[in-house]
C-alpha cells in the first residue's frame, strides 16, 4: 500500500477505465501529492483492448 504510482487521470479518460475500487480509494489517502477528483493510481488502471490511448499527468512530489 505504498500508492507511489498516483497520477491525475485527464478529463477525457474517465471512460476508458473502471472506477476507483474501495482499496484503491484507501491507498489514495496516503499518496504523497494533494489528491484530487482525478486522482488514481497507475497500477491500478487497467486498459481495456478497445482503448488505444489515455492521458495522465504526473504529479511533482513536493519534500
């Protein structure tokens, strides 16, 4: 449960992937960067056949 992999989902792309899961919803909640609306983990994303692309935006870890 580390959610070093959290990125901001661009607005566009809220279709071409699930929902946030409950245990991907808890494990945002301790990501290191502010969460937002659009926030998701990247390991948790999963891409369907049918979708060629998606966007996402890195967020800069603040020390």
């Amino acid at each position: 449960m580390c959610a070093t992999c959290h990125v901001y989902l661009d607005s566009g792309c809220h279709d071409a992937v699930p929902q946030v899961s409950e245990v991907e919803n808890e494990m945002l909640e301790s990501a290191a960067s502010g969460r937002r609306e659009n926030s998701r983990l990247g390991c948790q994303l999963v891409i369907g056949p049918d979708v060629e692309e998606i966007v996402v935006h890195v967020p800069l870890r603040q020390i």
